[in-house]
C-alpha cells in the first residue's frame, strides 16, 4: 500500500509526523517543486519523500490537506480516481448554498469520479494532529465517514497504524456531518480531542 499526502502546509506536515513516527513512507507534493519541497520533507523525517503532483497521485491512497477550494484541481489531475482512496482531511466554511446545498466532502467527492471518498483526520487542528497520538496509554480518535462502507476499512487499519483509534461515523451527511463545518457553523466533534483506551 501507498501513501501520498497532497498538500504540505500546517495538516500536511502533521499527517506527515505521524507517517514518520511509525516509519511508514509517504509522498508529499504541493504546486512547488520536489526539489524545493525536499529540505522541509527531510526535515521531518528521511521516510517523507517529496514528489511532483503528478507522481503523488499515483499512491493507493491520496490525503487531501490543500484548501478546499482547490480540491477540483487535484482531482484534474487523474481523469479517473477507480480503485483509489482519497482521504478527504480538508473542513470548508463555505455557504451551503455554494455547494449546491451539500455539505463539504459529498460536494468534494463527486470531482473524483470512482474513488473510494473517506472524510478523516480533519477535525482537529495542525498542531494537535502533529503531536503523538499515543498518550498515557490511550490512543487519539479520528473520525471517519463515507459513502461506501468498504472504504472506511483501510482507512481504519491505516489509522491504527499510526496510532490512532478509528471510529466510524457513518456516511458523508449523517454521522458525517458531526464532522463537517455547515456553512460558517462548525460541527460538534469538530476539536473535541477525545481519547479511547483500545484501538
Ligand atoms: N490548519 C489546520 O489546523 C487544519 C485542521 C484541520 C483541517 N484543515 C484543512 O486542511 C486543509 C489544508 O489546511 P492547512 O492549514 O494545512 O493549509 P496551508 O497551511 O495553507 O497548506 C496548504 C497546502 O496546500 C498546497 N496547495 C494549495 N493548492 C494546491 C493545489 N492546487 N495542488 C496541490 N497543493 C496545493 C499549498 O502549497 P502551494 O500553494 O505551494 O501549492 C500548501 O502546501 C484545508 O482544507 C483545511 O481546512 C486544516
């Protein structure tokens, strides 16, 4: 399984701490250069690799960490996501209204036609989501949702491997929407920190 993170600012690079922390590879691009990208990859660890747009895209499985109005020219990249996961880690303010009256992910998903859509790891802020998941004994929960049942799965068992503890919310617009900003108003489990004692 391959892993790539689009998108290195705040949340990129704190996915990318916890890929480091257990030693799992993973690429990461933004619209710069992998040569100008590297010296920040490195940084955080030799098993982050930076890659061009074109080559992250080609990862099993691709994070969405860029802001949300840019999620169609990600999509532009592949003309198809069949067989991907797409983990979608960005939160929108957006009116309701400009998103054809869907909340954030639903509205994101349709631009990658055929990916398995998971929202996740998008309800904390950077700085806690770079810090170990593992504390005293107790593993930091992510929330996951999707449309496609199956797909929450992987991401499950990719979140455990990192060391958090998953918990499945359901599709996009029900338990999902826990974890959605609606409109300017964000969703109640969005900063709520909340720890569980198994995986
Ligand atoms: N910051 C947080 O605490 C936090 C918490 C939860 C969720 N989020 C969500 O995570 C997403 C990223 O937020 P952030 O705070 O990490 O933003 P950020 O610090 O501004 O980083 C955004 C990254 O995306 C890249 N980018 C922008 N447009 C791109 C494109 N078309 N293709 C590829 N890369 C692109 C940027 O690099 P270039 O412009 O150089 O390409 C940059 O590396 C947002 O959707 C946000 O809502 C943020």
């Amino acid at each position: 399984m391959s892993y790539a993170i689009i998108g290195f600012g705040r949340i990129g690079q704190a996915l990318a701490h916890a890929f480091v922390r257990k030693n799992i590879p993973v690429s990461v691009a933004n619209r710069q250069s992998p040569e100008v990208l590297t010296p920040q990859a490195r940084a955080i660890g030799p098993t982050v690799i930076a890659t061009s747009l074109q080559d992250a895209v080609q990862a099993d499985t691709v994070i969405l960490a860029v802001p949300f109005e840019q999620h169609g020219e990600v999509a532009k990249i592949l003309p198809t996501w069949q067989g991907k996961t797409v983990i979608d880690a960005m939160n929108s303010l957006a009116p309701l209204e400009e998103m054809d009256g869907l909340l954030s992910s639903p509205y994101a998903a349709k631009a990658f036609t055929g990916a398995n859509y998971v929202k996740g790891f998008n309800h904390l802020i950077a700085a806690t989501l770079a810090t170990d998941a593992i504390v005293e004994g107790g593993h930091r929960v992510v929330f996951l949702s999707s449309d496609n049942n199956d797909a929450i799965a992987p991401v499950a068992a990719l979140a455990r491997e990192l060391g958090f503890a998953p918990v499945n919310l359901g599709k996009l617009s029900e338990g999902g929407a826990l974890v959605h900003a609606r409109g300017r108003v964000w969703g109640p489990l969005i900063f709520q920190d909340v720890f569980k004692k198994e995986q």
